[in-house]
C-alpha cells in the first residue's frame, strides 16, 4: 500500500501548480510589455524628427520665403514708385515748359507769365463806345470812354504796355484756356497821360487765331486808327488823346508760337502829330506774378525803337535755339579752313554761307539804320 503524502508535500505541488500557471500567464503579458517597451523608442525618435522638421520648415521657410518675397516687393515698390515720380516730374517739366514764354528783345529775354481771368479777353479788355456803336463787334458794354475800362488797373501814364492774358474758362486744367496776345497804349481817365501815337507792324500771328479787340475801329468821323489785318500779319497805325487809351486783342495763340512786333512810336509813328500830340515815354512788357498771384505784375521796359518777339517756350528755349544756332555757325566755321587750304575751286561756293552772311549781317545793321533815319 503506497503511502500517503503529506499534506505539507501536497500544499507545495500545488504551490508549484499555481506558480507554473502563472507563469504561463504571464508570459504573452511580458511579450506585450516587451512590444510596448520596443515601441516606445520608435514613438520617441519619431517624436523628434516630427519635432524638428516640423519647427524648421515652420520657422525657416517664413524667414527665407520673408526675405526674397520682401526684396522684390521692395524693388518692385520702389521701381514704380521711382519711374512714376520721373514721369510725374517729367509731365511737370513738360507741363511747365509748354506754358513758359519768353519776351525777346536783343540780348535781354524776359521770361513772361500770363495774367489769367475767368472771363473772356474781349471781357477783361472791356472796349467801350458810346450806345450808337453798340452792335459794334469788339464792344464789351457801352460808354463813353472810347477805350479799355478794363485794363486801368494795368495802364500807365505816356506808356505802352503789352502782355498776354489767359482765359481760364471757369476750369483748373490749363489745357482748355484761351491765351490772347494784349496791346495797351495811355492811360484812361489820367489827367497825367498825354496822347500820343504808335505804329506796329506784327507778324507770324497763328493763323487759327483772331483779333478779338481792335481800339479804335468803329464807324465815326473820329475813328483814326488804321487797321491792316492779313491771315498772320498786321499793320495797325493808332492814335489817343490825353487821358485815353487804344490798343487792342489778339486771341487764340494756341499752344506754340513766335510772334514778332516792330515798333514805331511817337514822330516815327504814320499819325504822328496828325490828330493828337503827345509821347510815349514807355514800351514794357507786363508779366502776372509767377509766385505770388496776388501781387503786382512785373514790369520790363523795351527799347522803344527796337522789334520784340513774345514765344513759347521760356528763356531756356530761347538760350538752347541760340546755343545751336552757335553751334552751327561754328561747325560751318570749322569747316571754312579746311575749304580754303584745300582746293580754291571749291573754296567760293562750300564756305559762301558763313563768310558771305557774316559781311552782309555787319553791314546790314548800319545801311538798316541809314535808311531808317532817311526815313
């Protein structure tokens, strides 16, 4: 008969039991753990480089795509921004040079600025007759002054004056103006102003344009002024009385021209002494304030013996036509010894324009000058 075990020997079996069990259990558990435990340093530099990566393509594509894209935006900026401002400044000169006019006389040129109004010339002029000529065409109002009511802000005693008005047309754009060229003889209404006479001869007016104004010339046994109006010419012979005026408009000088006026005053005058006495003492040209419109116009005086010539374009226009005529002159000058010290033949006719010319402008000045005082 076998024995029977203890029961101490039978608590350790299933001691032994229990342990084996759970140890059999345990094992897919510390296989999981062991799994999980791997995958941990797999999240970990996954982590990183998601980090990483992440943080540098976030942080430094801002800073280089910031960089480039604000370079080009800058130079693309300041490009326009720099060429706007050239053609602004450009349209400007342009602008400025197209409304520059210049009053040329000899050696002195006088740069001059329009005196501008709302009104229309033959309104600023305002010509007056008495009501019997008052269909009279150049007439502004009816009265008795046979002269320029308008203008006596600008007249002076024994002097003449011309200028050139712009009317503004009721608009800021200078584009729709309508410039007039202005003659103004006496003074209305002053005791102190003698009569006197003037005879101008004045060409190369633009053809498009009109003589809006012609003081005097009205149907009247009194009526003494001579006008002789061509297309781009005219010849007009006046006379005044003490305190009187005549004169007249020329509007629609256009945008470019060069208008040129010889004088003839007082005894040099067609009607010199025949109806009124009296002398003109001045010849100026009256210039509106370029920097400051409510101050007085600018006053020049004329040589009331030599022509004049009012154009567009300023005084620097008038200095570079006169520096390329120079020029000119010394290229066909330059060109004049080489002709001589080659053959003689050809020597007469190629340098003829310059050496002919030179002659012919020393000595035309003094038989101009005989022939006037024959005169």
């Amino acid at each position: 008969m076998a024995p029977i075990p203890s029961s101490n020997w039978l608590s350790g079996r299933r001691l032994l039991t229990i342990l084996v069990v759970v140890s059999v259990l345990l094992v897919p558990l510390t296989g999981l753990a062991a799994s999980q435990a791997d995958e941990t340093p797999t999240e970990t530099p996954t982590d990183d480089p998601m980090e990483t990566p992440t943080d540098d393509p976030m942080e430094t594509p801002p800073d280089d795509e910031a960089e480039p894209t604000a370079t080009p935006a800058d130079d693309e900026a300041e490009t326009p921004t720099d060429d706007g401002e050239e053609e602004t400044q450009t349209d400007e000169a342009a602008s400025a040079d197209a409304q520059s006019y210049a009053a040329v006389q000899g050696g002195q040129c006088t740069v001059v600025t329009p005196i501008s109004g709302n009104e229309s010339a033959l309104e600023f002029y305002d010509y007056r007759l008495p009501e019997e000529f008052s269909d009279n065409p150049y007439v502004n109002t009816t009265g008795d002054a046979y002269g320029s009511e308008g203008t006596t802000n600008l007249q002076r005693a024994n002097t003449s004056i011309v200028f050139l008005y712009s009317d503004t047309n009721g608009t800021e754009d200078t584009a729709d103006d309508t410039l007039s060229l202005v003659f103004v003889h006496g003074n209305e209404g002053n005791a102190n102003s003698t009569g006197g006479s003037a005879s101008l001869d004045i060409t190369e007016l633009p053809a498009n344009g009109t003589w809006t104004v012609r003081d005097d010339e009205y149907d009247g046994p009194t009526s003494y002024d001579v006008w002789t109006v061509d297309n781009e010419t005219a010849r007009v012979d006046w006379t005044w009385g003490d305190a009187a005026t005549d004169g007249g408009v020329y509007s629609g000088l256009g945008e470019n021209f060069s208008v040129s006026v010889s004088p003839a005053f007082n005894d040099d005058a067609v009607l010199a002494g025949q109806y009124y006495n009296g002398t003109v003492e001045n010849w100026e040209v009256v210039s509106a304030n370029a920097s400051d419109e409510d101050a007085e116009p600018t006053r020049t005086a004329l040589d009331l013996s030599e022509p004049m010539t009012l154009s567009t374009g300023g005084c620097e226009g008038v200095a570079a036509a006169d520096e390329n005529a120079t020029d000119q002159q010394d290229e066909n000058m330059t060109g004049t010894p080489m002709d001589e010290s080659g053959t003689d033949g050809e020597s007469e006719g190629t340098p003829s324009d310059v050496i002919v010319l030179e002659p012919d402008e020393e000595t035309a000045t003094p038989e101009n000058e005989t022939a006037t005082a024959a005169n």
